[in-house]
C-alpha cells in the first residue's frame, strides 16, 4: 500500500527502470494484460500500466506472441470497442511508450 499517488509513482517509475534494464522473469513473459470495459477501472489501470515499458498488442495477435518476444516490455491488449475515447488508448503507441 502506498501513501498517496506520487508514492506509487515512484515505486512504479523503480519497477519501470528494472523491467527496461533486466527485463521480466522469463517464466512469466511474456507478461500480458488484457483491459476492457471504459469506466474508471479501465481507466486507471491503463494510466499504471503505461508508467511501465509496454508496447499495446490488438486482441487478434495476441494468438502470435510467443517467449521470442522482448521480455523489456509489458503488453497492453484492450478491446478497441471497450475503451471510451477518453482514456490513453488510440492503437498506436503512446508518448510513455518506450
């Protein structure tokens, strides 16, 4: 748990540096996070994940992601359909992207 919201940021911007240095553990990469829906849950975990190294992956290549894939970043996957235009989600890579 943490303090506040700058608090986690910080312990997200420690993960971030160590997954673009190390990578993710290998038994658990690729690491993939599916997000649907457009409420505020949808919204937030997006505005996490995207503090970490990601790169967004459509639902439909999720099939061709295998352990070749770069363990230096996580995958986004949402539901073109579920995401309102309000969050980060364009289908191209954002501005955090590394």
């Amino acid at each position: 748990m943490y303090e506040d919201y700058d608090a986690m940021k910080e312990a997200l911007s420690r993960v971030s540096k160590n997954i673009a240095k190390v990578g993710t553990p290998k038994q658990y990469s690729p690491m993939v996070f599916a997000v649907t829906g457009t409420g505020k849950v949808s919204q937030g975990i997006i505005e996490v994940l995207e503090q970490l190294p990601h790169v967004y992956v459509d639902p439909d290549e999720l099939k061709n992601i295998d352990d070749t894939y770069d363990n230096k970043k996580i995958i986004i996957s949402t539901c073109p359909m579920c995401i309102s235009s309000s969050t980060a989600y364009t289908g191209k890579p954002s501005s955090q992207e590394s």
